[in-house]
C-alpha cells in the first residue's frame, strides 16, 4: 500500500489478531522484490495504486512466476469491488477480497479461511503450477476419497484435469455430476464444450461457449476456446473480434497479449504495437 496510514492500521490490525511478522511495501514492484527474495505464507495487496502496476497485475505476476507456495494466499484490498475487481477474481482468482474499511472481525475470519482453504489443496495447487494433469487428478481423487465426497471446487479441478489429459468421457461425467448440485456453474459448462469440441461437434461447443460469454462476460477461459476454435478453422478475423471483445471485458495483462499476439498474425501492425 502506497499510504503510510494504511500500511500501519493493516500491520496494527494483522498484530491484533495473531500476525505478528508483517513486511511492508510502498509500491508493486519493491512488494515483488521482496517475494523474489523471499517466501511468504501470505500477501495482502491494495488494488489501486498511483504507480505503473495495480493490485490486478501484481496478483498476475505473482502467479505466473510463481513467487509463492502453492500453500500461500494472496488477498487483495479494495473500496469497493468494482468491474475490474470482479474480473480479476474469474481471471487469476485471488484468494480473498477484502472491503475497506478493514476491521479485525472481518479480516481475521477472511485470512483464516484462506489460509486454510490454500494449504489444503497445496498439494492440488503445486501439480497444476507444474502442469502435471495426472498427478492433478491422483491428489484431487486422493483429497476426494479423503473427505468422503467430492467438493463442487475438487469436481472443478478433477474436470479441468480430465479435460487436459484428453478423458472426454470421464469429464463430462464430472461436469455433469456438478451441475446436478448447481446449475450455474461456468467451469462445467466450458469443460462441456472442450469434450464437444473434442468429439467433433465444434458448431455445439461454439454455441454453448457463445452462451456462457453472455451469462458469463468476465470468464477468460470462455474467450480462449472460442478464439481456439476460430483460429483452428483457419478464421483469424473472428479471432480478433473475439480477443477484442475479451479485452473489453477483463481489462488484464493477458488479456492484452492475446489480443496483441492473433492481431500480429492477422497483419494488424498498428493494433499489434
């Protein structure tokens, strides 16, 4: 946090409740400094700030360059949850939003249930960092049997693992079971149109993720398929309409590279730059 009154209410109210080692940052890029240098087992970020990165992008560098542990959460601090907020949470779901003004009643439980929630899939987080699908799928089918009955979140993890080591069948199964407990559910829906894709019928997994962006319109994931499947079929231009309908939506690093990427490849120099 850039203001000096706020970095030390948080450290008084972190001290209040039971945290009592507590760094401070003044700006983004010395808080990555210092989690490049060393591991923390929790990050609270402010969203806005006056210098060149916000909340936002400071969450997705973190988690692409993996400065924490899979057992680490990291909360962001806002005024209020505003468009971009929201997007953020679909886009690299930090692991709590906390509203200002902060008070120990609601930032202990918060923190807690957090810290608690990353440390149990620590096992789940640390295989995905790694990419490894199967053994994603043997932790989330470990924790499964372990609790005795799958979590609509394990179910998400187990379809996604699923999907990626090409077990169509099994996936849809999953999505399917998950929807049977709530029907609102994007992750599934999007799985659902991969196993569609997947069994040559792209014309239906096209709809349904058409449909899932207009329920939906902070769901990266919806974007990337859809874009996938227009630049399989060789169809660049839809491509880019959709990275740029994605853009205006969820306002994100990633979201502007993807976007800068298919204009490259389609020629559009000027939108590329």
């Amino acid at each position: 946090d850039e203001h000096s009154a706020s970095r030390l209410a948080m450290r008084e109210l972190l001290n209040s409740i039971g945290v009592t080692q507590v760094q401070m940052a003044t700006e983004p890029v010395r808080a990555i400094r210092m989690m490049e240098a060393e591991r923390f087992g929790l990050v609270l970020c402010e969203m806005k700030f006056l210098s060149q990165m916000d909340g936002i992008q400071v969450l997705e560098y973190v988690r692409t360059r993996r400065l924490l542990q899979p057992s680490a959460a990291f909360v962001l601090v806002t005024s209020a949850p505003d468009r971009l907020t929201v997007a953020a949470t679909r886009e690299w779901q930090p692991d709590a939003i906390v509203l200002k003004p902060v008070v120990a009643e609601s930032l202990g439980p918060r923190i807690e249930q957090a810290m608690r929630r990353r440390i149990a899939l620590a096992p789940v987080h640390e295989a995905a960092d790694r990419g490894d699908s199967q053994a994603l799928l043997e932790r989330v089918q470990a924790l499964i049997r372990e609790a005795g009955a799958p979590s609509l979140e394990l179910l998400r993890w187990q379809a996604n693992a699923l999907v990626d080591l090409g077990r169509f069948g099994q996936a849809h199964e999953v999505c399917e079971q998950a929807l049977s407990v709530k029907t609102d559910l994007p992750w599934a829906e999007l799985a659902l149109a991969h196993c569609e894709r997947a069994d040559g019928r792209p014309d239906a997994a096209t709809e349904r993720v058409r449909a899932l962006i207009k329920a939906h319109p902070y769901f990266g994931g919806a974007y990337d398929l859809l874009i996938d499947i227009h630049e399989q079929d060789g169809r660049v231009d839809k491509a880019l309409e959709v990275a740029q309908s994605a853009l205006k939506q969820l306002a994100t690093s990633r979201r502007m590279r993807t976007l800068g990427e298919i204009a490259y490849a389609q020629g559009e120099l000027e939108v590329a730059e």
